[in-house]
C-alpha cells in the first residue's frame, strides 16, 4: 500500500507512459489520423524539424476539427492544439496533476532535459497515484512561480501537515513531506532567481554548482518553521578568476536568501546560508575544509561539522553533492574525531533522571511544567545516531534512515533498531502535534510540550523512548570513549 504522501514525493517519469506517437510539422491529416488508429493512441505529438514537441493533436480534435471539415490532405499545423504544454520527467509529480488540472488537459508529453518526447502523461493515470484526499491537497500547493505564489505554498504546508495528521499519517512521513516541498521551494526560488539575474544582465552561472540544505532540512525532519539553513557548492575554476565569478554567487545567494525569507524561511541567526563565504566554496574547498574540520575536532570545527554533515541538493546536478558527501563519508571516520564530536554533542542528554522521573522544567515561564521534546528528546537521538553513521560510512541522512543502515550493519540489534525507531516516532508525533496545536491557537510555535497534556500511555512510552536513547548513548560512550560512566 502507498503512503498517503507518496504522490508529494514521486517524479513524473516513475509514472508516465510510452513516448506518446509523433509526426513532423507539414504531415497532411489523413497520415496522422492513420498513425493514431495504428498505433491505437488517442493523441499525437506534432515536432519541429529538432523534434522538440510544438503542438497536440486529440481525439477531440480529430472529432471537433478534422472529420467532415478539413481535406484529408490538410496540414496538421492547421488543427493541431498549440502552444504545447509539455513537462520534464524529472519534474515533481504532483505539479504535472497540478498543472493538468488548471489547463483542463488530458494528455501532457513528457520531455527530458534536452527537450526531446521521452514519454506521456495521463491525468487519470496521474490521479489514480493520488488518494482522493490529495487532490485538494495538490490544489493549494501549487502555486505561481513568483515569490507571492510560493509564499502561499509555504503557508498552505500547515493546513495539509494538519490534515495529515487529522488523518493519522505518521509524524516521520509528515516531516518528509515538509522538507520535501521545501527543498522544491528552494528550486523554485534558485530558478526564479537565475531568471531574474539573466534578465538583469548577470549572465548564466560562470560554473555549475549545487544549492544545498543542511540541519533537520537535510535529514528530511522539518517541522513547520524552519530557518534557512544552506549553502554552495561551486565547481573549481581558476583562482585568477575568483575576482569575476565570486561576486555572481555573492549575488545569487543575496537574491535567494531574501526570497526565501519573503517567502517564509527566516534568515538563519547563526549566519549558516551561502551569503556566508564560509558556507559557499568550490568543491576543492569543502574538501579543504572538511580536513580541516575533522584534524582539529575542536570547539568552533565541532559545531560546524555538526551543522554541516546532514547536508543535501536542493539545486542542481546533484553531482557535486555526491562527490563531496562521498568524501566525507569517509573523511570522518577518525576515532579522534567522532569522540570529540560525541564530547560536544553530551549536552544534549534527555529529560530523564533518576528513577525514569521525566525532568520538567522548573524555571518560572510560559514553559514551567514543560518538556523541551527538540533539545532533550529528538537531539539526543539525532545527535548519536549521526556520529554512529559517520563510524559506519553511512552516507544517508535521515534519522530513520541511518537507524535502518545502522542495523543492516550490525552496529544496532534488532531491539535497538525498534526501540529507537519507536522513540523517534513517538517524540516526533508529540511535537507536531504541539507545533499544531500551538499554530491554531495563535500561540508561539515552539517545541516545548506540557506533560499533564500527555496521555498516561503517552508518557509511559516517553519514559521508554527516553531510555532507550540514553541507554544507547551510554553504548555509544563506552565504544568511542572507553568510558563506562
């Protein structure tokens, strides 16, 4: 059975159909009705000479226009449905539904980066990927692509979370969607931005790169209001040319940043966005960096690394991501290192002290009586399990990801990898449920949630998801450090 989210994450070419039939531009009507009926289609793609797509011919063309009123040997270029609307396969699917929906289109070629027919797209096929639900869902997802219109997709993304959680989808699933529409966001907003340097006579980009998100975007665990958190990978050029192409990324990344806070990201407070040069730097650079990072595993390098090493593509090729998320795989191996990453991250511990008491906070305050479920619930696992990948050379980035690999490693049991799980689950549940209830009674969004709210059984399993995380981490202690206490 598919997830109720499925349709939010699958691309267009995972479901569209066979190149549809196509003949040139000039071809007389009567030859193209006959491909139709040979080939049993019930439409055809009019190309151009290149044969990029120009134009669609439909059973309801052929019905409408071509029977009993045209001569047989009419151009097709006097019937045909034109301008054409086409799609990339590599295009999300949900935006096809989106976009076949508003232009009432039954039919829609798909094309690949160079502009050739690599297949179609049917709407009921499309539709039938989509539990009925979705469709609305879709509906107020897809917006303009300008700055106004993906801000009316960032707000929408409560009222489906709300939704789906109304409908019992799974937290982890629900914070895939999120990011995963973010990250979409992000696309959107670097396109839209190169548009308008292009426009503004900046040129295309001096060298590829890659627009990458970091932090709990990066793992794919957002929650409703996250900050921006980013950064660029440039492709290495001449260091003579450094004076020319660093200011056409300086540019970019003032543009992107601005969008996106209009849009609803908020800049980051701890400065970690690719208007940072720290953060945007030719693949030669991260790598110099990383190395950097790694030998001196301390202070400052630590809390970097941290943020830095949950990193994704939000833009581009994707190459350059590749590349240097396979060389920190396995530049972060050191023993050194990982302890010291391990030491750093101790102050996340979670709320739970002798006797499996849940420690509340007891500082007067809105949060009096209330558990912090980010710093001393989801952290303390995201934080461990992070280390206990980069010890493993597991390149994904996903909390429940890195638990599975975890596992299939055997650097987990089988009762570890439940537990776990489980408490990732079930932290992350409770939050969301909060951040929800917070948003619709106008209150701050936040991560605290107040025990009295939870249910008997809830706290019971807050109690064992909490040990569980701590007895872990203890593990984790023992083998980096040799520590027993």
């Amino acid at each position: 059975m598919l997830s109720h989210t499925a349709v939010f994450t699958r691309l267009v070419r995972d479901h569209m159909g066979p190149a549809p039939v196509t003949v040139p531009v000039g071809t007389a009507c009567e030859d193209a009705v006959r491909r139709m009926r040979d080939a049993k289609a019930d439409s055809i793609v009019v190309v151009d000479g290149d044969g990029t797509p120009v134009a669609i011919i439909t059973e309801q063309d052929v019905v409408r226009r071509l029977t009993f009123r045209v001569p047989r040997d009419t151009p097709v270029d006097h019937v045909m449905t034109a301008p054409l609307q086409t799609i990339r396969d590599d295009e999300l699917l949900y935006h096809a539904i989106a976009q076949m929906r508003r232009g009432r289109l039954r039919h829609m070629p798909v094309v690949d980066a160079h502009g050739g027919v690599v297949g179609g797209l049917q709407l009921h096929h499309a539709l039938a990927m989509a539990a009925q639900q979705m469709v609305s869902q879709i509906d107020i997802l897809t917006h303009s692509e300008t700055v106004e219109g993906m801000k009316h997709t960032k707000q929408a993304q409560v009222e489906v979370a709300k939704q789906l959680c109304h409908d019992a989808v799974p937290a982890p699933e629900v914070q895939a969607l999120i990011s995963r529409i973010n990250i979409d966001l992000y696309r959107r907003i670097v396109d839209l931005c190169l548009r308008q340097m292009a426009g503004d006579g900046w040129g295309a980009p001096p060298v590829d790169f890659d627009v990458i998100v970091m932090g709990s975007g990066g793992r794919g665990e957002s929650f409703l209001y996250p900050d921006q958190d980013n950064g660029f990978i440039l492709d290495d050029y001449p260091d003579d040319q450094h004076k020319i192409i660093d200011p056409w990324f300086i540019e970019l990344a003032d543009r992107m940043t601005k969008a996106l806070d209009q849009v609803g990201f908020d800049y980051c407070r701890g400065n970690v966005m690719a208007t940072n040069p720290l953060w945007r730097k030719t693949i030669s650079q991260w790598r110099h960096q990383i190395r950097r990072w790694v030998g001196k595993g301390a202070g400052t390098a630590l809390r970097l690394a941290d943020i830095f090493f949950d990193f994704v593509p939000a833009h581009g090729k994707g190459a350059l991501t590749a590349e240097l998320r396979t060389f920190v795989t396995g530049a972060a191996r050191r023993p050194f290192f990982l302890r010291e990453m391990f030491k750093q991250d101790e102050e996340h511990e979670v709320a739970l002290g002798p006797f499996n008491r849940l420690l509340i906070d007891k500082l007067d305050g809105p949060n009096k009586g209330k558990l912090n479920l980010k710093m001393t619930g989801t952290l303390p696992l995201v934080g461990a399990v992070r280390i206990a990948a980069l010890s493993n050379s597991v390149g994904v980035t996903s909390t429940l990801g890195r638990v599975a690999a975890l596992y299939t490693h055997g650097a987990l049991s089988s009762d570890e990898q439940d537990y776990l799980s489980g408490a990732f689950r079930h932290i992350t549940n409770l939050l969301f449920r909060q951040q929800l209830r917070d948003y619709e009674t106008r209150a701050k969004v936040g991560n605290h949630v107040a025990v009295d709210a939870l249910s008997k059984r809830e706290r019971d399993m807050l109690i064992d998801g909490f040990r569980a995380i701590k007895e872990y981490r203890n593990r984790l202690r023992t083998a980096l450090t040799g520590n027993v206490f």
